[in-house]
C-alpha cells in the first residue's frame, strides 16, 4: 500500500507529498496530520509499504509540533520518500531532521526533496507550487519508483548539519495573529481545523498556542480571519523585498 502522511496548514506539503505518492499509486492513502486531533488510530507501516512524508520548514527546521505527531508512526523496515516545503532563503537542517525522524522509527528514507512553496508572510514565491513544480515533483518521483523497482533501496543522504540549526521549530509562532472582523458568523471552520487547536469556540479569540500558519485566514468562507496591523504590513513588505529570488525545488536520488 502506498499512503501520504502530511503535516500542511496551507496544503503546500500536502500537495507535494500527494503528487509524489500518486506516481506509485493512484489509489494512495492520504494521512493528514494537520489537525491538532487528527492522528490515527493505527500508525504502523508493513515492510512491503510505501510512505511519502512531507512537512513544512518552520525556522529551517521541522515545526515542533508537526515532529512530535512524525515520531509516532512506525514502520518495518518500511520505504519512505522525504519532503519538505519551504518559501524562506534555504531550508537548512528541515530534511536532514526529517530524514533523522523517520529513520529512528523503522523507515528507510531512500529520496528527498526540498520543494518550493508560497510564503506564509508577504508576497513570496507567489502561487507554488505552481504547473511545473508538479511536473518537477512528477518526473522525481518516476525516478524514485524506477530505483525502487531495480532494487535500490538503501537509505540516502541528504543536506543538512548535526546538531541542527538552533532556534524554537516555529513553537512561538512569529508574533503576529490573525485577527476576526463582523463577517465571523461563528460557522466553527477555523476552531475545527486549527493545527493547534488554538482559536476558541467563538472563533475570534487566539490563544497563545497559536503558530501563526494563516490557516484560518486561507480557509475562512467568510473573509472574517485577517492580519493588517502596522507591524505586520510593515514586516510583510520587507520581507517580500528580501526574499524576491526565485528558489528551485531540490531533489536527492
């Protein structure tokens, strides 16, 4: 069985992983773990399995929260492909953690990918992954199926450093929080979906647990979820200027 398992607030990582694990099987099993009580029941893998894990980059590392929901699958022995997504200047030690995850609970990560994908904050690499990224990620994940099928399954090495890139994994979120307008018509959407359960009933206060991932702001059918304060404005528009080099999807074979 081939399955995606994906920590993706804004369904970057989701698409990623699912675009790779539909070229070794259409019929994939998707696990999105996004959701602060999303985890399954059964977290186990076979031998004969195939994972795609894929997870956003938070402070060029894998957020804190999406690598302690990680460290609850097990596998056997179990095949894994590797991904990260990240829209900053470089994804640092995410992938090297990611593959150190994984590999501690009984999978052999045998591919990696960095893939490229829009920023959170600002206007940063702006609709990715966009056509050809998918065709990038496709034509990868043809190269990994064909590998697989001659046998080459030992584990890969990717980039990255131990110890890791110091710094919170994204725990306290930035310091900025979506804020709710009179279009709230309390529908419940953002509390439901939340990655860490981090809005209230009433859908306008966030608490402290808050990640500051837009989630809510993406998704609100209402436009009631929003960010307009001075410092972030003014953060957003810096940020943007800063980071206006086109990044490219990296791939480890």
């Amino acid at each position: 069985m081939v399955y995606s398992v994906y920590f993706s607030p804004t369904g970057t990582s989701k698409k990623g992983a699912e675009t790779i694990a539909k070229v070794f099987s259409p019929d994939f099993k998707a696990i999105d773990i996004t959701k602060f009580d999303s985890m399954p029941k059964d977290m186990s893998f076979k031998k004969d399995d195939i994972v795609v894990f894929g997870a956003p980059v938070y402070s060029g590392r894998i957020y804190k929260g999406a690598s302690e929901r990680l460290k609850k699958f097990k596998g056997d022995s179990t095949i894994c492909i590797i991904s990260v997504t990240y829209g900053n200047r470089a994804f640092d030690d995410a992938l090297i953690e990611l593959s150190d995850i994984v590999s501690e609970n009984g999978f052999i990560p045998v591919a990696g990918a960095a893939l490229v994908a829009q920023h959170t904050y600002g206007e940063i690499q702006v609709g990715r992954p966009d056509d050809n990224d998918v065709k990038e990620d496709t034509d990868f994940a043809e190269k990994v199926k064909s590998k697989i099928e001659n046998g080459k399954t030992e584990k890969i090495s990717v980039p990255g450093n131990r110890p890791y890139i110091k710094g919170d994994q994204g725990g306290k979120g930035g310091s900025f929080r979506p804020l709710t307008n009179d279009n709230c018509i309390q529908c419940g959407l953002c509390v439901d979906n939340c990655p860490e359960g981090a809005i209230a009933p009433d859908c306008r206060t966030i608490s402290d647990k808050c990640i500051a991932c837009f989630r809510c702001i993406r998704n609100c059918p209402m436009g009631a979820k929003y960010i307009d304060t001075p410092e972030y404005l003014g953060f957003a528009e810096s940020f943007t200027k800063k980071l206006s080099k086109k990044l490219e999807n990296q791939y480890f074979i």
